[in-house]
C-alpha cells in the first residue's frame, strides 16, 4: 500500500527511543523528512546519524517538552529549516504507577507536565504550520490504560485519558481545517525502557516479559513490536486515512477489555 508520505515533514517528540524512533525509522524509509527531539544529547545524535542514512532530511533537537521556551524553540528551527510542517506525532512520556494515596501532588504535575501539558502546547504551536499542509495530521501516542485504567496506575493512566479527550477535542475543532487528530494506545510493546529496566534489575529482558505477560494476559500471548506500533501510527498520518479522525487505536493484542 502506498501511504503517500514521501517528502512529507513529521515531527516525533520522544523520538530518539523505542516506539518513537521505531516510527522515525519507518517513516524515513517511505521517504519522509524527520525531526526527533529528546532530552538525551546521547540518543539524540545516535538516532539522527542512523535516521540519516535513509537519505531523507533529519533534524534532531535537544528539546525537553515540559518546558513552553524549549517548544518555541523546536518549532522555531522547524520553520527555519523546512519551512512546513505535515504531521505530529506527541509520543513524549514514561509510566508512573502508583496507587493514589501513595502519590505526591509533584508526581502528579510533573506527569500531567509531561503527558497532557506538553500534548497541548505542541499542539497549539504546531498549527500555524500544521494548517499550511494539505495532509496535516497530530497523532497523539496515549496507553491502553486511557481506557481501561487499573489500581495503581495513577497518575499515567489519569493523565492518558485525558489525552484521550484533548485527542476528541482537537478533532472537533481542527476537522474545519483539514487537519486529522487520532490516538494511538499502545499495550505491552517490546522496546528500549524495558531493556534498561532489565539492565537495572540485572535480569535477562525476557524474564521481565515473562512476569508482565503473567500478569497481563494477551490473547495474541506475546509482547508487541515496535514496527507494529510505526505501520499504525504511519497508517494515521498518510493520506489512506484521510477520513479518519478523533478515534483512537489499540496496539496491544486485545490486552484492554474496552475496544
């Protein structure tokens, strides 16, 4: 399938990692024009010399997404350097679960900060160019939990579902102006935070599957693959989806009991 995203312009915050990068990769080999931001100066120039060798443009922007000037200043250079910008994919965020009465007021503003805030203000600062395109699209990357929240799960799964009423909102108020605004909510995928947690523990990384499989049982019965995740997020932000939005996608083997 053609997904027409040749020479397109995508910015992918949480870019330089697992899910994130996994759809930069993806997204350059259709022929795409990539900007990743994080906050890993590390990372960031791993990801952007190995996006490169596709041969499309890649901008990579050390940018933390909690902060408003650091935003600016990403969309800043984007305008610079292309002049446009055709899709955002908001995929900035790490889990925080914990029951709520051994949660703290700054580990909620601090996820909120990270997982709601930073979603809106991307927004808001990408639609001066976003409304330029004639196939703008905002993919915001949320959780399963959005839908079917759990004990201990706060303050993420509070914050993803709020994310799954800006995603509705933003769809209602940008379908005048062509632009698309889906959700994509991943469940358990294979991907770099799980290495680093294996490496953290001193344990093999299947071990950690293993016990996450055990107590959440998928009926696919394995973990899911970062490409997986990219051909659906792709599929949102290419022209085959062009009558597609204010939804939001599963990516997780039937794990959520809400569809």
């Amino acid at each position: 399938m053609e997904l027409q995203l040749k020479d397109h312009v995508i910015l992918i915050t949480g870019g330089t990692d697992g899910l994130g990068f996994a759809t930069a990769r993806h997204l350059v080999n259709e022929g795409a024009h990539v900007i990743v931001c994080g906050r890993n100066l590390d990372r960031l120039a791993h990801a952007s010399d190995e996006l490169s060798k596709a041969g499309t443009r890649v901008l990579g922007v050390q940018a933390d997404v909690t902060r408003a000037e650091d935003i600016h200043h990403l969309i800043e250079r984007i305008e610079t350097e292309f002049g446009r910008l055709d899709g955002l994919v908001s995929n900035a965020g790490e889990a925080a679960a914990l029951k709520v009465e051994e949660s703290s007021d700054e580990q909620w503003q601090a996820d909120l900060d990270l997982k709601l805030m930073a979603a809106v203000r991307l927004a808001r600062t990408c639609l001066p160019l976003l409304r330029k395109s004639e196939a703008g699209a905002i993919v915001n990357v949320l959780a399963f939990a959005a839908k079917a929240p759990s004990a201990a799960s706060s303050p993420s799964s509070v914050s993803r579902a709020a994310g799954l009423a800006l995603t509705k909102v933003l769809a209602n108020e940008l379908g005048p102006d062509g632009i698309r605004v889906n959700a994509v909510l991943p469940g358990l995928i294979a991907s770099g935070q799980w290495d680093r947690r294996a490496e953290t523990a001193d344990v093999e990384v299947d071990e950690i599957y293993a016990a996450m499989l055990a107590r959440n049982p998928v009926p696919l019965g394995r973990f899911g693959l970062a490409d997986e995740f990219a051909d659906v997020v792709m599929w949102l932000l290419s022209a085959r989806a062009s009558y597609v939005t204010g939804t939001a996608i599963n990516v997780d083997g039937g794990l959520s009991p809400v569809s």
